[in-house]
C-alpha cells in the first residue's frame, strides 16, 4: 500500500522515511544490525575493548572454578538453584573468574551470553544496554533464537526504544519458547553488576535493582538459561536479593573471601610471575629471587587480592628497570617520591571512596575502624564493625558503598584488606579520605566506648554487660584509647564518661603494660592536645583515684583469698632487705626460676596476684649466668609490680586491710637500692628481658612515695652521670642503634614529676623538675608545661585544684 495513499493538504519538508518492513542491509544482517547498535560491544567476553582480558591464573582458584563448573553443568532436573550470586571484596579477581567461567563454558558449547559492567564505560555502566546485548549474543551462542529475535524487531521496530521489561519479554523470552529447548542449559554471566550506575544523576541501587528484577523474571519464565551475576556485597544488592522474593528462592549465594583458597592462590601466582621474571630478565643465576619470606610478606600484605599482587608483579616487571630494585622499592616503608608502586591499587580504594554519598561520615568510620583495627587484643569472635557502627550510633547508610572494603558481618578485623590502612594513612595516597594518627577520631571514639560501658557495664550481678560484641569492643578498646586523654574536655566529656563507669574490679588491674596511676596520666605526656588545668585536671585526678578504688578491691579480695597470707607477707620483708637475703632464694637458670622458701615465685605470687600484676620483671628464655649474677638481687626487688608496691607502701590504701607491709623508709631504700644497683645492669645484654627499662620503670614509681628529695637526688645524678659516661665508650654504629635509642634515666624522670604531683608530693616533684632542668631543659617545654609553670608559681594552689577543682 502506498505510503500516503488518499493523504490531501499536507506538506512534507526535508522528510527522513525508515521502512523497517524488510530490515534489511547489503551485508544481509537485517534486525541484527540495528541490535548491534543498540547492544553494548565492549560487554562480551571476547570483546575487543576489553582484550587481553583478566583471567584466573593456571593452578589458582581451583575451589570456586570446580562449584561453579559442577553447579553449570548439573542436569536441569537436579540442580537445586538457578541463579548463583558470587561476591567478594574489591580487589579479589572476580571478574577474572567471570572471565575463566565464560572461556569454559564457550568450550563445552553452554554459553548464552556475558555482561561485563565498567563503572568508566558509558556503554557498559548502566542497563539500558543490557537487554539488546544479550539477545545479541544469544542469536550467536543458540542460533535456532535468532529468526524469532529478527521477527521480533520487524513487527515490532521500536521495540529497543522501550521498557527493559518489554525488550526482554520479545527479544529472549518469546523468542526462546518458540524453539526445542537444548539438552543443556546455558550460562547468561553478569560481572560487576555494583558498577551498573545508570545516568550521571540517576541512583546506583535503583539501577543495579532493575538489573536483578530483569534476572529474576527470566528465572521465572522457565528457560532453559541458568545464570551467574557477579559483584561486590554491596548492601543494596544484597537488599535486592532478599526483596524479590522468587530471586531469594532461586538464588544460590557463594561467599568468595570465605570459600576460597586466596593466600595460596596469590601465593602461586606471585611464584609463577616471579620465575617468569627471572627467566625474562636474565636473573636466572639470582637464587632464590624473591626469597621464601618476601613472598611471605607479600602474601601477608595481599589479604587475598590478586589486584595488590597484580599490581607488584606489573611494577617489578618495568622492562625499563632492574626488578630487584623495583621490588626493594615496593617492600620498603619509604616509597619513592616521584611515582607511586600502587597506584592501579589506589586507584581502586579511591574509586570506591567516592562513590559513598556522605564524604564525613565515610572518613569518620574509616578513621575510627583504623584505630580499632590496631588494637591487638581484640577477639576475633567480635563483629568488629558492627560492633564499632552500634557503639558510634552511625546511621544504617554510614557504611553504605564500603561493603567491598568493610566487613560488615562475621567476624574478625574490619578491613578486607591489609593495604588499605597504608593507604588511608597516606595522605600523599588516600588525599581526602587520609585518616590521621588517631587525633581527629580517637577521642570521638573513646568517649562512645565510655559511654557504652557507663551504660552497659554492670548487670545485677556485678559482672560487666559483655555479652555483646558492642560491650567486649567498648571494654577492650578504650584502655587503648585513651592515650587520646589530652583533647577529653571542652566538647568531648570524656572524664565524665569514665567517671560514670561502673567497672568491675578487677579491670583496673589490666591497664595496658604499665602501671595504674601512669596509664590515667599518660594523657598529661602525650603529645596529642592540651588539658586545660582548670577544666580537666580535677576530674583527671578523679578518674585516677577511682580505678585505684577498683583495684584495690580486687587485691584486696585476691590477697585474701592467697592459701598462706604469712608466706607472702615473709616474701615481700625479704625483698626489702635485699640485698643481705639473697639467702633466702634460690635460683634455677634452666629454665630461670626464683624460688622463695621452697616454692617458684612464678607460682607462688603470679597464680594469685595475677599475671598482669605481678612477676613483672622475672623472665626466663635465654637469660645468661652472668647476667643473673650482676643482677640478682634486682631481679628478686623488682619480683613484685609496682602497683602492688604502691598499694603496699600506701598507708590510706592498705593499712585498715592490715596489708601496708612497705613503711615510709623502706620504700626510700628500696628506690635508694634500684638506683645505685641498675649501674650494673649496663654491660649485660639480654635479647629476651629489658632489665634496665622495667626497673627504673618502678623507680619512677615509688620515687613519689619518697618525702624527701635529698635523698633520692643524690643517687639520680650518680646515676644520670655513670649513664653519660658509658653512652660516651659506645659506638652507636656498631651497635646498629641510633644514639637516641640508647637508655636514658632523664626520660623517665618527667613521669615521676607527674606521679608525684598527683600524690601531693610537690617537693619531690619540684626537686625533679630543677634535676630535668639542669640536665635536660628541653623536656620541659612539652605540653606538661603548663601543669610545671602552676607547680612552680603555686603549688598549694595547684594542688587545690587537682584535689577540688576550685582555685585559690
């Protein structure tokens, strides 16, 4: 029929006519063709875009290749699932494994069609391309579709300027009901649906929903397609999974961080490469090259990704540079200035980063997860994240995005990735999402876990609430924390946090490897910020008096309890008298034992005072002959730990118990004896036990229960004077130490001036002071010098306020 047949009054100007009733080109590809220009080419497998493109390495990923092989090619009456979703954090090679799948799968003839979505294609980071691709491929792979396909078009020529749904529903479903299913099914693969973004203002979870609500009505039709999407956990899509309801049903969900052999596959990896370097750059006589450990520690520093070992093998490969240089570049902890090792690895973390919707937020619980990450005793048992997220109260969308980096369910450290705390504390690296040494987050963070356990720390029974993962965090991460102490006031309230804690007694006793008083005062060293004297040093001196308070109810309860109270009060009036009772102990040097009245000092004092209070200073290991006997009588002084000589040698602390064992003048011989005595502890050396570093560690102790400084002063400027003279005979070259590295009385000294402000001893404390400043002026000016200035102009006043918080 003509096309304007019977048409009357009309004018046409400069017309464009498309008669799609043919389709037909001079190349004979018809429909085809204007699918073609409508699917996304880059998005196959085999695509030239993408060429050469990743895939797993011989001998790696065995595991998820042989369940996803064996899942492909199940019969269709006995697999269970139809869909399988793989995930994994960024980095972990799983669209080589998409890759390795599709290759496969081309081989046994099972192929349908693959979707490689690229956040940085405009072609492949959105769906509107995805149906058309599909269809395209599947003309190719099952070729009984494609007539219906064509059809399809023809009838219907706008048919790719419609819903997603729609094309669906005429370019594959249709299409493929219209044919004999094959014997088996095919594969459809989708990698990276988390880079599906759509538009430049559209939502990325809408779109990569649209994604999944396509998957899940080609499920539902009952073809003869099984498919494999591919992608990142983010939060989403993982939403998306348990929304649709016949996508739940029918989805198989494969964990690859947790259902993977990583360590041993980039192990192999990186041997394969590295011997292909050798042979490639003629390094063959360079055995072993790289050494067993330095595999070792990059193993360690991939956690798993193949992009960091990609990313090392592609740097030490430079056909422009020697690989042995290259390699010692990549180990060092000083990168190089003018280029960056990681950067294809940087790149990724950046990539992710900003994505997230909430740049502060983001860097908040990044800056806060790289503090936790490196509190050693954390259990692994924690959610550690989810721990973090409720203890900070961050709303549900703060870790949206980071799910490839975070790990936000199960247990152990926050981080996928071992790298990614470098990188974030690289500000040359991470740029805006550089997290500093802990100075912006740590108080935040220290004053939430207060908060949590003033809220949450005693059940009726006395006990702390710890049976959440929130409550053992809170419990474990503030006393590491708190070194954060001098930026508490002002806005923070972190003493009033701590002072509204209920702790069980005996968590006072396990401050962090140092004695009680010194752990709250540290924050007066640190240089982290300024307490404000007349803000925070009262409540300072609050928080230190009741953790003493806890405590001493613990050893109290503990020294009770000891089977013979007389054997331990024997015990400590023979240390005392050392070094006159040496008599009195016997020792073992194989392994280094004390023994006092027959029993092992170990057992005897360390089974019931605990192993954090006690024995501190009495190691064995490879302690020679000679060292025990230059030092014997020290080691049996200083058997016992400083805070239980404190609360011996204090009488408002112990002497109602009837256990102040330690007089006034005792406790002045005993720092008296550990003076003079520690000048033989220098020409000992010991890899295994730091004798001089734990004694005068005690020294700076119990020098604030001294009354008078004469008599202390005169053995610390021996001291500091025997401690000068033999620095000088040293070479520190020789020693392969620096000369700062070497032990100093005077860096001690400044705790003591703390300890003893604290007591009320302000004469000690200044007579130390006018000591550090002859000796060593410049320790002064740090950021105690506030607190030293308001001793030295008042210190009745100073004490005041510490001790009310009123001024004179």
């Amino acid at each position: 029929m003509p096309l304007f047949q019977q048409a009357q009054n009309f004018t046409i100007g400069n017309g464009v006519f498309n008669d799609f009733s043919t389709f037909t080109t001079n190349n004979g590809l018809g429909p085809l063709l204007y699918l073609q220009e409508n699917a996304a080419s880059s998005a196959a497998h085999d695509s030239e875009e993408r060429w050469p493109p990743p895939k797993c390495h011989v001998e790696t990923r065995k595991r998820v290749l042989a369940f996803l092989i064996g899942w492909i090619q199940q019969r269709r009456a006995e697999r269970a699932k139809s869909i399988v979703w793989l995930y994994g954090p960024a980095g972990m090679g799983k669209s080589a494994i998409a890759q390795s799948i599709a290759e496969q799968c081309e081989e046994l003839d099972i192929l349908a069609a693959v979707f490689f979505f690229h956040r940085l294609d405009p072609q492949r980071n959105r769906a509107a391309r995805l149906v058309a691709s599909l269809a395209l491929q599947i003309c190719e792979t099952i070729p009984g579709v494609r007539p219906h396909v064509e059809e399809a078009i023809r009838s219907t020529p706008t048919i790719l300027k419609k819903a997603l749904h729609i094309q669906l529903k005429k370019l594959i479903i249709e299409p493929m009901r219209k044919i004999p299913p094959p014997d088996e099914d095919h594969l459809v693969i989708l990698d990276g649906l988390d880079e599906c973004l759509g538009t430049e203002n559209s939502n990325p979870a809408k779109e990569q929903m649209v994604v999944l609500q396509l998957m899940e009505t080609i499920q539902a039709a009952h073809l003869p397609l099984i498919i494999l999407i591919v992608s990142r956990p983010e939060s989403w899509i993982q939403d998306g999974f348990q929304t649709l309801a016949a996508l739940r049903a029918s989805t198989e969900h494969y964990d690859l961080y947790k259902n993977s052999d990583r360590d041993e596959d980039v192990k192999t990896y990186l041997l394969s490469e590295f011997a292909r370097i050798r042979v490639e750059s003629k390094l063959i006589d360079v055995e072993p090259w790289p050494s067993e450990s330095v595999i070792s520690q990059l193993v360690q520093r991939a956690s798993g990704q193949f992009i960091y070992a990609a990313t090392v093998i592609r740097y030490v490969e430079d056909p422009w540079s020697s690989p042995l240089a290259r390699l010692d570049v990549l180990l060092s902890s000083c990168p190089p200035k003018d280029h960056n090792p990681l950067e294809m690895l940087d790149n990724l973390y950046l990539a992710i980063l900003q994505q997230s919707p909430n740049h502060p937020l983001t860097k908040e619980v990044l800056g806060c997860l790289v503090l936790i990450s490196g509190i050693q005793s954390i259990e692994e048992s924690i959610n550690v994240t989810g721990a973090c997220q409720a203890i900070c109260k961050w709303p549900p969308y703060a870790l949206r995005g980071l799910h490839s980096l975070i790990r936000t369910d199960g247990e152990g450290p926050p981080f996928y990735h071992a790298t990614l705390n470098d990188f974030l504390e690289s500000a040359i690296r991470s740029g805006p999402f550089h997290v500093s040494n802990g100075r912006e987050y740590g108080p935040l963070l220290l004053r939430n876990c207060l908060l949590e356990l003033a809220n949450h720390s005693m059940q009726s029974n006395g006990e702390f609430g710890l049976a959440s993962d929130r409550g053992q965090l809170a419990a474990k991460a503030w006393r590491w924390l708190w070194r954060f102490g001098r930026q508490f006031e002002g806005d923070q309230g972190i003493f009033d946090a701590l002072l509204a804690c209920r702790f069980p007694a005996q968590d006072a006793s396990l401050c962090l490897n140092c004695s009680l008083d010194m752990f709250v005062l540290d924050p007066l060293i640190e240089h982290v910020g300024q307490i404000p004297l007349n803000v925070g040093i009262h409540k300072l001196k609050k928080c230190l008096l009741k953790l003493q308070a806890s405590y001493d109810e613990w050893v109290l309860d503990t020294l009770q309890a000891l089977p013979d109270r007389q054997v331990f009060a024997r015990f400590v009036e023979a240390v005392l008298q050392l070094p006159s009772s040496t008599d009195n102990f016997n020792v073992s040097l194989s392994p280094f034992t004390i023994y006092f009245e027959g029993t092992s000092i170990d057992t005897g004092t360390m089974h019931h005072i605990g192993a954090h209070r006690s024995m501190m200073f009495v190691h064995g290991g490879d302690t020679p002959k000679d060292h025990w006997e230059a030092t014997r009588a020290l080691c049996i002084l200083m058997s016992l730990h400083p805070d239980i000589i404190q609360f011996l040698a204090t009488p408002g602390r112990s002497k109602n118990a009837g256990w102040h064992l330690i007089s006034e003048g005792q406790i002045t011989r005993l720092a008296q004896a550990c003076l003079r005595d520690l000048k033989l502890l220098y020409k000992i050396t010991s890899y295994t036990y730091d004798s001089k570093a734990n004694i005068v560690w005690a020294v700076s102790t119990m020098i604030p229960l001294v009354k008078s400084p004469e008599v202390i002063l005169p053995e610390l400027e021996e001291f500091h004077e025997h401690c000068k003279q033999y620095e000088l005979e040293l070479d520190p070259i020789e020693e392969g130490l620096p000369p700062n590295k070497y032990f100093n009385p005077l860096d001690w000294c400044q705790q003591a001036v703390i300890r003893s402000i604290f007591c009320g001893n302000t004469e000690m404390a200044l007579g130390l002071l006018d000591f550090l400043e002859r000796r060593r002026p410049w320790i002064l000016d740090s950021p105690s010098k506030s607190l030293y200035d308001a001793l030295r102009r008042d210190p009745k006043a100073l004490m005041a306020l510490i001790n009310t918080g009123e001024e004179r």
